[in-house]
C-alpha cells in the first residue's frame, strides 16, 4: 500500500507531480486558453460582486490559503482576508452577504473550519469549499466548492494536499482574474502554460533529494531552525517550519524574510541553520541583502535557489535548486525540497513519521 516506499509521507511527496496533474484535468485547457470550474463559474456573478474573500482554515491548509492571498490579491485584485478558523468563529467577526467565504480543508472534517463557515452561513456569506474528502461535512456544508482531487493522504504530515490546495485556488484566481479583466488575454495564456510545466517542474525538484539528505544528516540534531521567505514564499517559509516541528520535534520558525532584523534575528549563532526561500523572482535581490546579515552574524545558510543561481551560492552553505517558473507558483516548487529535508531528518531521528504524536489526520474536536 506504501508503494514500495517506506513512508506515506515521502510516497505522497513523490505523487505530487500526478496529483497536480488530477487537479487540473478537465479545468486546466490552455490549448483553449480557458480555465473550467464549475463551482465558480456558476457562481461567477457572486464572486465578482465580492468586496473581499475571507479565507478560513487550520495548519497547512492556512498556510496555503496565505499563498491564495498573495495570487489573488495579485492577478485577480480581490482583497483577501486569511484566518485561523479557531480564531474567526469566536471573534464576533463583521461578515456579510457581500464577503465569500473560502473554507480549504484536505480532511473536510476539521472542527474549527466547519464551525466557522456555519458562522459565515449564518450571516449570509457565500461559502466555497477546498477539500480533497470528497463528501466530507465541509464540502457538503459549503454552498459550492472545488475538489484538490490529490487522492487519499494518509500521513499525517500534509504535503500534496498543500500543493493541490494551492494549484486549485491558482486556477480560481486566473479565472477570476480573466472575468475581472485584471489580466490581458496574452498574460493569461501565458500563466496556463507555464502552469501546465508544473507537474514536470516538481518532478525535476524531487531529483534533489539525494542532496537534500545529506544535508539532512548534517542538520539533524540542530535543536533550533529559522524559515525565512518574502512574498509569495513567505507561506512557504511558514509551512517548511511546521512540516519540521511536527515530525522532528525539532523547533521551527518561519518569518518573512524581511522580519528577521525585528527580532529573530538574536537568535542567531554558529550552530543556527537558518532555510532561505531565494529564488530569482520575487525580491531576489532583498532576500540576498537578508542572507548577506545572517552571514555576517555566523549563521548556517541553506538557500533554496532557481537552478543556475550564482549569488546565493556565493553566500549560502548548502544550495538546494529547483527549476524556474513565474513567481506566482514558485510556491508549488520551493515546497518540495522542505518537504523532502523535514521528512529525512524525522527518519534519520527514529521519529515515527507517518503518525507523530499527539497528532491526528483530523482534528475533529476543537
Ligand atoms: O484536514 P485539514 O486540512 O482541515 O487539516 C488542517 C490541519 O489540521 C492540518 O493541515 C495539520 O496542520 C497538518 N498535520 C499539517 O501537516
């Protein structure tokens, strides 16, 4: 069942080139250059009525609706609000029935999220739905909504689910963007087939595990890690922390790049490694400003780059490439070597990966 892999967890890390794939199967046409989704499209008068979406979710899937913020806001100029779901359903929040509500939840069973998008209900907001469980309570809860279609993810540890998460709301937002008319038809076309180049692109990232665990076996017993990332990668950063801490036990933050100086910066010293999101779109050259102040306090770098990266290299330990693409879905790149790191320091550490403990798949109770 494992596949002849020894984990789920890296099983499913290797399925995420297919899994994007099933994501965007019959929605993805760039031959026609056109975006098919069903749940938006017949809802499309709602969502371009929208003064803002509230993004609403827990753990990973929060971290992929940051990454949703950061594309929405920047192809489609829809204001974007994203909130812990545990937070938002006890805060009194202003919700109305101009707000789209957007719950993203692989399990589709997380207490908190499903309580939330019942409160938004309540107050007459539009809910859509993101869930890979496909007729879990949230997907039937929502109003409308889009399968990740990842297939079934049983570690623990989420990953493609994230990468699924993050491929459908790309997809909601350059429809929503060419129904706005806030991206010409060229740069439509263009941003679906370079999406289309992602299945392959990840493909390409995972060949740098071989590397990714040797540097795995250098950093394993680190008791301390810093994630920095800036812009798009900034949820990526968040994300590569909570994969660490919760199969490792390791402790993990992961800051905006630019955060450091405010702060965790303190922290650094000789045995701090410190993982940069550094690839060559997106404030590449603030990001090595950023490396250039953890160099000079000592700190342990390793940068994840865009393959061919000169400058970073010069800098940084260790250098983890993946492939080039647009900015807005570097994040589906970046990903994968944290993925990768987090899973071979758990193993090499004895930890039980697919099922750390105190956690569950699902968090059923809040
Ligand atoms: O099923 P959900 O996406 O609603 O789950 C939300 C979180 O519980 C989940 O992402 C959790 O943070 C994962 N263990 C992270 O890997």
């Amino acid at each position: 069942e494992k596949g002849g892999y020894d984990h789920f967890m890296l099983k499913e890390i290797y399925e995420q080139p297919s899994a994007i794939l099933d994501t965007f199967r019959g929605r993805l046409l760039s031959n026609e250059a056109v975006i098919k989704l069903a749940g938006v499209e017949d809802n499309m008068k709602k969502f371009l009525a929208a003064d803002r979406i509230i993004v609403v979710a827990c753990g990973t899937s929060w971290h992929a609706g940051l990454v949703a913020e950061y594309i929405f806001e920047d192809l489609a100029r829809i204001p974007v609000e994203v909130e812990y779901a545990s937070e938002f359903r006890y805060r009194n929040p202003v919700i109305t029935e101009k707000d789209i509500v957007i719950a993203i939840s692989q399990s589709g069973e997380t207490a908190d999220t499903l309580a939330a998008i019942k409160l938004a209900k309540s107050k007459g907001a539009f809910v859509f739905g993101v869930c890979n469980v496909v007729g879990s309570s949230i997907a039937r809860e929502s109003d409308a909504g889009a399968y990740t279609h990842a297939g079934p993810e049983i570690g623990v540890a989420s990953t493609k689910a994230f990468t699924t998460q993050i491929t459908v709301l790309t997809l909601m937002a350059l429809r929503l963007a060419r129904a706005k008319g806030t991206m010409s038809s060229s740069e439509f076309r263009h941003h679906l087939i370079e999406l289309e180049t992602i299945p392959g692109k990840v493909e390409e990232a995972l060949q740098s595990d071989a590397y990714v665990k040797t540097v795995a076996d250098i950093y394993k017993d680190s008791k301390n890690c810093l994630y920095l990332g800036r812009g798009f990668n900034f949820p990526v950063a968040l994300e590569g922390a909570l994969k660490l801490k919760e199969i490792s036990y390791i402790h993990a933050e992961g800051y905006p790049a630019a955060e450091m100086k405010h702060g965790p910066i303190a922290l650094i010293d000789e045995q701090m490694p410190i993982i940069v999101i550094a690839t060559k779109k997106g404030h590449y050259e603030k990001v090595v400003s950023n490396i250039q102040e953890i160099k000079s306090r000592k700190g342990r770098i390793i940068g994840i780059v865009t393959k061919g990266d000169v400058s970073v290299k010069e800098l940084a330990d260790h250098v983890i490439e993946v492939p080039e693409t647009i900015e807005c879905l570097t994040p589906l790149l970046t990903t994968i070597p944290l993925q990768l790191l987090s899973y071979h320091i758990a193993v090499m550490l004895n930890k039980n990966v697919d099922q750390p403990r105190n956690l569950a798949k699902s968090v059923t109770v809040e």
